[in-house]
C-alpha cells in the first residue's frame, strides 16, 4: 500500500513516518508537505535516505503540486497537513480557511481521480467545541460546535470529507484525537514551550486560570490508531482517539516543573485566550471496541519520556528556535525535493 502522507514534516506527521518506517516499512511512503513555518525535515533526517521513504515538497491547496506527487503512485491519502494553532488562527482565520478546508478539498478530488483505497483525514476533539466540567466526554455522535477559526476550518474540511462520501461514494475515515504530546513538537505548542522555558529558568506564562482541562494522549499511540483506521476502519465511519487522561494546564506545567526540579514561582498567568475552550474529553470506546486500540502509555510515563526526550535533543530545538533549520533546508534540498 503505497501512502501519501501530507503534512508529514509537522509534529505528528513526521512520528507517523516514523511509526510506518520503523513498524511497517513494507508501506511505501511519500511525505508531501509545503514546508510552512510548522514543516521541519531536520525532524526526519535520521530516515530521510530509507528506501520506503520520499519526501516531495508542495501545497495542498495547489491542484498541480497534487498531481505530480499522485503520479508517484498513491493507495491510501493520510492528510496531516494543516495550520494547526489556535492563537495563530486568531490572527490570521483566512490561512485556516484555506489551508484546511480548500486543501482538504483538493487532496479529495485527487483522491477521486485516482479511485485511492482510503482517505485518512486527521481531525481534532476541537471540533465538537467546549464541555462542562459535569458533561460526558465527546463521542463520535456529538454536535460539532467549532469556537476557533482553527477548530471552525477542521469542522468544514471534515464536513467536505463526509460529502465526498455520501455523493461520490470515497472510502473515507475521519479521526477526532485530543492534545498530543511527544517528541518532535514545535515549541509554540504547551509541552515543549513549559519544558525548555523551565530549562532556562524563563517564565512559564499560563493562560488565565490555567483550569482549562485537556485529555492528554503520547503521539505514538495517536499514530497507531491512526495506522489502525487506515487498514480497518469502515469507509464512512468516524473515529474518535483519546487516553483517558484529563488534565489541567496548570497541573501539566506543574508536573514538568517537578520532573525537572525547578521551582514553582517560574508559573506566571498571563490574559487568557478570547473564546478558550474550557474543556475537552474523548470518549474513544468506539476504536477499541471495534478496532482493538489501546494506548501504550499514561499521563505518567508518557510526560517523563517526552521531557527526557527535549533534554536529550537540544540540538532539534534549539534548531527551531533559531530558525537556522529553514535556511539549512533551504540549501540543503533545494535540489531534492521535487518530485
Ligand atoms: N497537535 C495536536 O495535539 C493535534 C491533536 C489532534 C489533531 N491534530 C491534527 O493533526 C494534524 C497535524 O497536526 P500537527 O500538530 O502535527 O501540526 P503541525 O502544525 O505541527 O504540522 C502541520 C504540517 O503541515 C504542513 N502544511 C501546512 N500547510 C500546508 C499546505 N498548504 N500544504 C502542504 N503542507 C502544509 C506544515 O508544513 C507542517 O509540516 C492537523 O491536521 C491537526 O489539526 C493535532
């Protein structure tokens, strides 16, 4: 089964080319991706030369560069590819609306012309809004009731895929996961920026109360749900994906802050975010019950080993702080990327 994975030099697009090179390597893979400020292929460099294994630099929302990565040989699209953070979205809503939504549009006509075997789109818990601390946790039957022009664009482009379904019949699946966290994450996102402001006795800033409530899940166990619905998922079907593991942010930075011995005077709460989401759950009965997923990890074991993991790759980060990985690239595949 060959794979087109867009997006696969971002946070988690580049731990499922891991997870396929490193578990089944009999998949062919090409990561098509635009390279944004989110793309790093320095996240992919120890398996950039592995023959299952190419990369073809182009946009989404462009139908030719599409194209040209399609005539490679496609079985199953896995779209990773988006603009993925909140306060960005608050910023600048038309990137979101383009990228997410038209992009995905794209990526299903070539989906359809080229009859592929599934289409994968990587979604987001943010698109069934805000919970109560009382309320159940999301399943694949509630409302969506996007509050961001993020989680607003992923609702649209998952509407989009849920119409190429039901009109042309595309075997599709669409995954809803809660926050990851992991290796390779880009450090404007919560778990990297707490970790290596705390390693520099920087301030940690928290949004408002810090009680916003997050359920927690290790990239990993989200890629092999992923992986999981690509080879078994029912054409149509939705697939929620989340460990159980509710969280406030405060707590989060507060358990980073132990495991690394720093103090807690480093927490400093800063203006909330406008329409922050309150909480979050998953209820992922679904995928295990009929596909057999479990999350390796806990909250524990996960949050230790991703810590461990930024201590042990300063030169990643500090990498993408400096920005110096763009120009390297810039350089480095200038030659290489196209298809
Ligand atoms: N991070 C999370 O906690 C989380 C949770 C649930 C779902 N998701 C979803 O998972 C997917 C991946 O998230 P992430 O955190 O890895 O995002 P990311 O921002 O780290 O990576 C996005 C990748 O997409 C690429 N990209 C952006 N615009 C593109 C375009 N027009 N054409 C081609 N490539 C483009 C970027 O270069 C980057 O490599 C997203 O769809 C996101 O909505 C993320």
């Amino acid at each position: 089964m060959a794979m087109l994975i867009t997006g696969g030099a971002g946070f988690i697009g580049s731990n499922f080319v891991h997870y396929m090179l490193q578990h089944h390597p009999e998949h062919p893979i090409v990561n098509f991706d635009a390279l944004t400020y989110a793309g790093n292929l320095e996240s992919l460099r120890d398996i950039e030369d592995h023959p299952s294994y190419r990369f073809v630099k182009g946009d989404i929302t462009n139908p030719d560069d599409v194209e040209r990565a399609m005539q490679l040989g496609v079985d199953i699209i896995l779209n990773f590819a988006a603009e993925s953070h909140v306060d960005r979205s608050i910023m600048d809503p038309g990137v979101f609306a383009k990228t997410n939504v038209l992009g995905t549009q794209v990526l299903l006509d070539a989906a359809r012309r080229h009859g592929v075997k599934k289409y994968l789109q990587v979604s987001t818990d943010e698109v069934y809004g805000t919970l109560s601390p009382s309320d159940p946790a999301f399943t694949e039957q509630t409302p969506l009731a996007p509050n961001s022009p993020y989680s607003a664009s992923k609702a649209g482009a998952d509407l989009m895929v849920r119409a190429y379904h039901e009109t042309f019949g595309l075997p599709v699946n669409i995954t809803r996961c809660s926050n990851n966290y992991g290796p390779y994450h880009f450090p404007e996102k919560l778990f990297p920026l707490m970790i290596l402001n705390a390693l520099e006795d920087k301030p940690l800033p928290v949004y408002g109360d810090g009680l916003q409530v997050r359920d927690w899940l290790h990239v990993s166990d989200h890629c092999r749900g992923i992986y999981l619905v690509a080879e078994k998922g029912v054409p149509g079907e939705v697939y929620n994906i989340g460990g159980n593991n509710e969280r406030a942010n405060i707590d989060v930075v507060k358990t980073i802050l132990q495991i690394l011995g720093k103090p807690e005077s480093l927490i400093q709460h800063v203006k909330d975010r406008p329409g922050h989401d309150r909480r979050y759950a998953i209820d992922a009965t679904k995928i295990r019950r009929e596909l057999g997923w479990e999350p390796k990890y806990t909250f524990d074991t996960g949050i230790l080993e991703t810590v461990t993991w930024y201590l042990a790759n300063e030169k990643w980060w500090s990498a993408v702080r400096s920005g110096s990985y763009m120009e390297y690239y810039e350089a480095q595949y200038k030659d290489r990327v196209k298809a």
